[in-house]
C-alpha cells in the first residue's frame, strides 16, 4: 500500500537515506580488520596497486570513448 503511493513512498525513501548517516564500506572493512580479525593495513606496493588499475581499465565497460 505504501509503495501504490508515490509521494508518501519518496518521503518516506528521502527519510531513510537521511537517516543512514556516514557509511563507507572502506571504512566497515576498517573497522572489521582493526577490531574484529585485530590485523593491521599494510602498505600498498604501488607497482601493483597500477597493475590492479591497467586490469580494471581493460574490462571498464562504463567508460564512454
């Protein structure tokens, strides 16, 4: 019923965005290796941190030529 109502739905969307508050999954993933799994981040070998991207750009179907 809620959902047959346009207006009534968008409100009640717009309120549950708003109220989500700050989340990043960066910042989850964080938090479970910092206080669940107690592991540290570790350096990022910038060698393959630019293989991963050359990868990435090969199979990016969303870019626009």
């Amino acid at each position: 019923a809620l959902y047959s109502n346009r207006e009534l739905w968008m409100e009640y969307v717009i309120h549950n965005i708003a109220s989500m508050g700050n989340f990043s999954t960066d910042r989850s993933v964080h938090d479970y290796a910092t206080n669940i799994w107690k592991v540290n981040p570790k350096p990022i070998d910038p060698t393959i941190l630019e293989q991963v991207r050359q990868e990435y750009l090969e199979h990016d179907r969303c870019r626009v030529p």
